[in-house]
C-alpha cells in the first residue's frame, strides 16, 4: 500500500486535491446547507428538511416542467444524434470523416452565439417571420415562434447535438461489418440486425449521449431565460434566483440536491430499460 | 455422405464487375449434392466474389443462382438455404456461444426444445462442450472457429459456404481443424463449398476442386484428376508441384529451348512440357541413359532429406529443376556440384498449352 502510494502519488495528487477542494468540499457544504432554513432573513443551522418539502410542494410545478424539457431535449437529440451517426458511419462511405468534421466545426461560436442565432430567426421580426410574410403567407408577424419550451427545446438541442453524436459515432466505429452480414445470413432482416445486433452493441453511447444532452438542458438556467419566455421557469433560473436576488442559499441547495437526485433516477431507469429491452433472448 | 448426382447448386453464366475491374467473368459452375467442393485460386482471383454470389451478398450483373433447383439469383442472403462461416468468424460479440449458436434459429422461432435440443446436438459434434455460456471474446482462434462453424451448421443449410476458414490459424490447429471439418462433412453429409488460396488446404478437405484464375474457373475435377491430368501451366503449377520446359512445336515435333525434343502432334505454336518433379530420375552425368528417355544435364545445386523422399534442385543452364527421388542410394551417387543428368520417359510428361 505504501509501495502502491509512492509510485502513484505525484500523478494523482494535483488532481485529487483540485478535486476535494473545488468540488466535493463546496458540494458537501451545500449538501450540509440544504437542510438549513432561512426565517426571518436569518439563517437557522438546526436541521430541518423544510426545503425539500418545500421543493415538492411549491415548485412541483417548475421540476415537473425543468425535466420534460430535459427529457425531450435529451431523447430527441439523442435520436437524431444516432441517425446522423449512423449515416456517417454505414452509409457516407469515404464522406464520413468531412461530415463528422462539419458537425464539429458547429461547436465554434459557442454557447450564447446559438442562442441569439435563434432569437434572431424566431423573433418577431426574425428571419423566419420576415421570410413568411414575403412569401405572403402570413400578414402579421408570429409571435409565438419564440419564448416557449419549443424554442428551448430547439436552441438548446441545437448547442447539444454535435457533443451527443460523438459519444455514439465512436460506439458504432467498434460496431465490426461482419457480423452484421452474419446476422443476415442467419436469417435476419435488415431491422432485426439493427435492433439486435447493432443497438446493443452501443448501448453504452447512447446512455452517454442521452446523459450529456439531458443533464445540460436539465442545469441551464441562460437558454431559458432568454428564449423561454415568462411560464417557462425551469428550475436552473429558479435556482439562480435564491443565489441571488431571493437569498436564499440554503432553499437554493435543497432544490439542486433534488435536480441532481431526480437526474440520477431518470439516467439510471433509461439505462436499465435500455438494457432490458435489447437484451439477448436468443 | 458422398458426392452423388444431385445438383445442389447450378450457377449458369454468372458475373460480376466491380467498376472498369471484372471480378468474375461469365462462367458455369455446378455443384452435387454431398460435394466437398474447393474454390482454390491465387488472391484476387475473384473467389470470395463468387462464394459471395452463391450467399446472397453480391447480385450477378449477369447470370442465374440456382439452389435447390430454385432461383435465388435475386434474393437476399436471409432467403437463401445456405449459410457461411466467415473469414475472421464474425461472431456477435455482445452474446455467449450459446447465443451465437442459437441464434439462426431464434429468428426461425424454432421451438423452444427443439432449439434447445439441437444447440446440444451441435455443440457436441463440435466439441465446445463447458464453453456455452462464455463470451465469444474469451475465446481462442480454434474455439472461434468452431463457434462459427456451428452457429452455420444448426441451421441445416443445402449448402455450407466458407470463406478462407483456417486462414487465421496456426498451423497445427490449420491441421487439426482440417481433419475436423471432414470428420463433420463424413458425419453429417451436406455440401460445402470452400475457398481457399492454399492449394494443401484444397487438396487435403475437398473432394472437388475449382481451380480460379483471373475471374474465370479454369480447371474443375477431383483432385486426383486435376494433378495427373493439369489443362493449363497455370493449373499445374498451382496444384503440386511443376517442372515447365519451354518449347515450340513444328511440323509435329516439339523442340525444348533447353535442347532435344520429341514427336508430338497438333498446331503449330508456343507449349509448355510439364513434369512432375517424382516423374524425373537423377543420376550422375555419365550413366548410361534408359531406353527412349529425354533427359537435360546440368549441376546438382541442393539435396534436402524430407522424411519420405529426398528433394533435389538441379540448374540447367538458368533454370532450376526440382527432382523427388525416394531411391536413397542415390545421395551416395551424386554430390553437391556434381555433374548430373535428369530424365524421364516420354510418357510421364505433359504438354500444354502456355497459359
């Protein structure tokens, strides 16, 4: 053991300590704060779970919503994540390496370019209003393209899908040809070697790509706020708020420590039913 | 089960190109029912393109697939009656041997004791008895092999197809995998067709060989037959082991570049004289020579003792000459350097025609 840490130390010490003091000290704190309370503009550290309560009671609302868009941002990027990735690898032939490129290069321009990309072509007087009416199509400009969970859905899903394609393309590289002309020589039709042989495969991207895509959306709190509109209250701006205009740190915790906890849950059921349902019954 | 006079498979001008470059020329092929039957030919002679025809996973741009006296030439390899055990396996690697073996017949919904019957079955005549519920990862190149093999035979195909099958082995296992596919070829009948580059490896399964070459089939018979009586230089020097002389034929004779010659009618133009190495006698330069034989002197240039016969090269002029000779008191006779003189009787070469 003492051999084992010698050896090992000077490659796991910066690391580990970056890791305890900027992350698991502040969490453990805020984890120890959530069961604090606020009352009366001062705090109270005897251990309460008021918060939480709190929490489910009113803004049942906000989490109900928070993880619906999550979800849906999160099954439907990884969706079309897994068909791009899919394309490239088994149908673009030697234009698989460009696409795949391009898809990246998307990353470039960041976070809050996309977002303003979109306000720009669903506003008011975005592109897509501008377009329509000179088309003739429509006469007044449509408002309702933008401020509501579709333009987050979309804004969103648009900043995450480059990162969700790779986690899956990489799963489907290790996917071997061979076996898949095995299945068909077995007798299978071209869905059932897909589903039996080529899903279960890479299973493990999928749950990477669904999980990277779901917890961002899940966390965000700048998206939603500037294309969500008045009613979309996901629990990331929520959150923000008792940082800091509510002061309420402590309530503040209670609701992360349940985002976190209620991702956990959502994560692992998919994996399981993902592993259920392509099980080998052969 | 033996060869017998059922066709099983009659390919009827079949071929196929790949861009400008054809891999297959139009060609017949039929196959009996219980044939052992070898596609042998140099790489890129377009074997696996026609093994891939008779599967299903290449369409002929011309020509017809018939198995079973059914025409298959357009369908799809899931729809066929043949199965094949793939160059590297292609085994699924997210199941056990079990599962891999089963599942051709879980697609097939195949019963449930039925299935469970014949994966027994199978695996005892495969031997991969304590390995069913191991991952295919964990497994060594034989086992593969024979995971593969009986993931294709529980299917009960009209035909086993199998692509370069011991290529991936060492040659002792090559040996022994040999000697049981043909154990399981005698036990449970069938045909099965296989390609192969290595000519041993064709003549020691197959009881028909197709010899390839350049996208056409250019020689098709037992093995026996192919090696006695070769159509082609090409042939000859593929299968076993040849002597080509070069030499023109005129007016009826044949005259060798290397010097004498012999009567031999037909046209006249460029041929070749093949001879067997085991079909030419070696002795020193000054022996007396037999009766109407043809010989060529040269120098004795290596002696290799191989078990059952010793092995000499032999140059003359710029060319080598390869002589099997189980008479040991020749090795006494002639030495490394020697003059020697190698000949035959007229009866045991062959001419052919220069392809």
């Amino acid at each position: 053991m003492m051999d084992w840490l010698r050896r090992h130390l000077p490659f796991v010490l910066p690391s580990t300590t970056i890791f305890l003091f900027c992350f698991a000290a502040p969490v453990a704190y805020f984890f120890v704060m959530s069961f604090w309370q606020i009352k009366s503009y001062r705090l109270s550290t005897d251990p309460t779970a008021h918060n939480y309560i709190e929490v489910w009671t009113d803004y049942f609302s906000s989490l109900w919503y928070t993880f619906a868009v999550a979800s849906v941002i999160g099954l439907a990027v990884t969706t079309v994540a897994f068909g791009f990735a899919y394309f490239i690898r088994f149908k673009a032939g030697r234009w698989g390496t460009p696409l795949l490129f391009v898809a990246l290069l998307t990353l470039f321009g960041g976070y809050l370019t996309k977002i303003y990309v979109w306000k720009t072509i669903l506003g008011q007087s975005g592109v897509l209003n501008t377009a329509l009416q000179a088309i003739g199509a429509i006469d007044e400009p449509i408002t309702a393209f933008l401020y509501n969970p579709l333009a987050v859905v979309i804004t969103l899903g648009h900043y995450t899908l480059p990162l969700a394609i790779l986690p899956i393309y990489g799963a489907l590289r290790s996917v071997e040809d061979v076996p898949l002309r095995g299945a068909r020589d077995l007798g299978a039709r071209p869905w059932r070697v897909f589903k039996e042989i080529v899903l279960p495969q890479c299973q493990a991207g999928i749950l990477f790509s669904f999980t990277l895509t779901f917890l961002f959306a899940a966390g965000d709190y700048v998206t939603p706020l500037l294309v969500g509109g008045p009613y979309t209250s996901m629990m990331g701006v929520i959150i923000q708020h008792q940082f800091g205009l509510r002061f309420n740190a402590p309530l503040g915790a209670a609701m992360a420590f349940t985002v976190i906890a209620v991702c956990m849950i959502i994560i692992g059921a998919l994996g399981l039913a993902l592993r259920q349902s392509l099980k080998v019954r052969a | 089960m033996a060869s017998t006079d059922e066709t099983i498979v009659r390919l009827t001008g079949i071929s196929k190109s790949f861009g400008d470059l054809v891999a297959v020329h139009p060609l017949d092929l039929t196959i009996q029912r219980g044939d052992f039957l070898a596609i042998l030919g140099p790489s890129g002679c377009g074997k696996t393109t026609l093994l891939n025809m008779i599967a299903g996973f290449l369409y002929p741009d011309s020509g017809t697939v018939e198995i079973g006296g059914r025409d298959v030439t357009r369908q799809s390899p899931d729809r066929r009656p043949t199965n094949m055990v793939f160059q590297g396996y292609g085994l699924f690697p997210h199941m056990t041997v079990r599962q891999n073996i089963a599942y051709g017949l879980h697609i097939r919904k195949t019963p449930k004791n039925e299935l469970k019957e014949r994966v027994r079955e199978i695996i005892d005549l495969v031997h991969l008895e304590e390995l069913e519920e191991r991952g295919v990862g964990q497994l060594s190149g034989g086992q593969a092999q024979r995971v593969a093999l009986a993931r294709a035979l529980i299917m009960r195909p009209d035909v086993l197809l199998l692509d370069e099958p011991l290529a991936a082995l060492d040659l002792k296992l090559r040996k022994a995998m040999q000697t049981e596919l043909r154990r399981i070829h005698n036990s449970i009948g069938g045909t099965f067709v296989f390609v192969t580059h290595d000519q041993s490896e064709a003549m020691g399964l197959a009881n028909q060989i197709a010899v390839m070459s350049a996208g056409r089939i250019v020689q098709q018979g037992t093995a026996e037959d192919i090696y006695a009586t070769p159509q082609s230089r090409f042939v000859s020097t593929f299968i076993g082991e040849a002597n080509i002389l070069r030499g023109r034929r005129s007016g009826g004779r044949i005259t060798l570049v290397l010097g004498g010659g012999f009567e031999d009618a037909g046209n006249d133009e460029d041929v070749v004289v093949m001879l067997r190495p085991e079909a030419a006698s070696l002795a020193p330069a000054d022996a007396p020579l037999p009766d109407d034989a043809l010989y060529l002197t040269g120098r004795l240039e290596d002696a290799v003792f191989l078990g059952t016969y010793i092995k000499y090269t032999v140059a003359v002029d710029d060319e080598i000459f390869a002589v099997h000779s189980a008479d040991t008191d020749l090795r006494g006779r002639v030495a490394i350097g020697d003059a020697v003189q190698l000949s035959w009787a007229h009866t045991e070469h062959k001419v052919l025609p220069d392809t």
